[in-house]
C-alpha cells in the first residue's frame, strides 16, 4: 500500500512537495560532484596514497584556501591517475610512496593567483614561500603564470614519504620560490640531491616530463588535453 493514502490531503501534498525536493537536492549534489568525461578521483586508483592538498588549506603561498578548491581531493586525468598508480607499486617495492600536494587545479584558482599577486601589500607567507624574491617579481620570473599545466589535468606536484609517512629531504619544501627547488640545483644536500634523482627517474619511467623549475612539478608526457584549460571546482 502507498503510505501516502493514510496521510490527510494537506499532509499528502506536504510529503510530497517535500519528498521531491529531497529527490531534486540528492540529484543536484550528484551532478555538481560528477567529473568531466576522461577525468577520475585519485583515489579511485591509489587507495592508500598520502595526501597534503595545500590550495584546499591555508598552508600555502597565498595563505588562505585558493577559489576553486572546495575540498581536499585529488583529481587527474584517467591516463595521468593510471600511470600514477603504476608508479605507487614501483615505490612500494623501496618501502616508499607518493605524497600529492597538488594534481588538477582550475583556473578560477590560476586567476586568484594571479589578483593575489598585484596586491603587493599582502605578504603574509612571503618568509615561508618566497623569503628572497620580491613579490613584485614573481611573474617575471616565472613562479606564477596566468595559465598552468595543472588546469589541463595532467600534472601533479608530489614528493616521497617512506614507510611511515615521513617526507624525504628533497633540500626545499614544496612551491618554495627559488633556484635551490630546480632539480638541477646544487645548494642544497647531496641526500636532497639524491632524492631528487630517485623521484625524476621513476616518474619519467612511467611516462612524466619533469619541470627544471621545480623538483615536485610532473606532467604526462601524452596528456589527452593539451589545449584545454578546464575551470570546474576541486571537490
């Protein structure tokens, strides 16, 4: 029997009216939460990889959550998410895993970024991300641009952890504005060094281009979306 037949009129079109809305809320979080064709969560792919996505928090150079990112997930392309995976199982083998900082990021951020960089009075974790580089130079020099890799969703900066989660010496910490974080550098420790060396090769051995710039910065070398910058949110 419909429960609804023992309901009065006025109480029938109040379930009702309210039982859609319901339905028509669920069905509105579901499409807001789909991905673009070609695009998956990591986590779909990596189950037990370490996450620290930075722009979703206030750890970072901007020092506030970055538009555009609503919550702590990671997302790729599925070519870039399965070549990942293949690199977590090399990893598991030393003992290690991958920690992810940053994977597709939309370009709404790339434009806050970029309205965060002409507000020169805010400096508020310059001492944490760029001690030595004025913040007025910052375009110049090519730490900041108004299009990214990231938005194309094939790249992914990232680090080692071992076996209990601890981070590597990689010399800098992510997104640290200065020569010391190209892969080539020289001042920091030969163990940095090393470790920098280590992360190159395995990810250039499943199919990443590294970036001289920065040592965490990777991007799939036959990424499906060369051209495209996509702008829906990090959720």
């Amino acid at each position: 029997m419909d429960r609804t037949e023992s309901l009065s009129p006025f109480r029938k079109i109040v379930f009702l009216s309210f039982f859609s809305y319901c339905t028509i809320l669920c069905l509105s979080v579901s499409a807001q939460n789909e991905l673009p064709d070609g695009f998956i969560r990591l986590s779909e792919v990596i189950h037990d990889i370490h996450v620290d996505l930075r722009y979703s928090s206030q750890d970072n150079f901007l020092g506030r959550p970055v538009a555009g990112y609503l919550s702590p997930v990671c997302i790729l392309s599925l070519p870039a998410a399965e070549a990942l995976s293949k690199v977590q199982l090399d990893l598991k083998k030393e003992g290690l895993k991958l920690k992810i900082f940053d994977t597709y990021r939309p370009q709404r951020a790339v434009d806050d970024f970029v309205q965060w960089a002409k507000n020169l009075k805010d400096t508020s974790m310059k001492k944490t991300y760029y001690p030595k580089v004025s913040k007025s130079l910052l375009f110049k020099y090519g730490y900041i641009a108004a299009r990214s890799g990231h938005t194309r969703g094939s790249t992914v900066d990232l680090t080692l952890v071992d076996s209990v989660g601890k981070e590597l010496d990689m010399g800098t910490h992510w997104d640290f504005f200065s020569p010391k974080s190209w892969p080539s550098s020289r001042a920091v420790p030969e163990q940095a060094q090393r470790n920098r060396t280590f992360l190159r090769q395995i990810m250039q051995k499943h199919g990443f281009i590294p970036y001289e710039a920065e040592w965490w910065h990777f991007t799939l070398a036959h990424e499906p979306f060369p051209n495209t910058y996509f702008n829906f949110p990090v959720q």
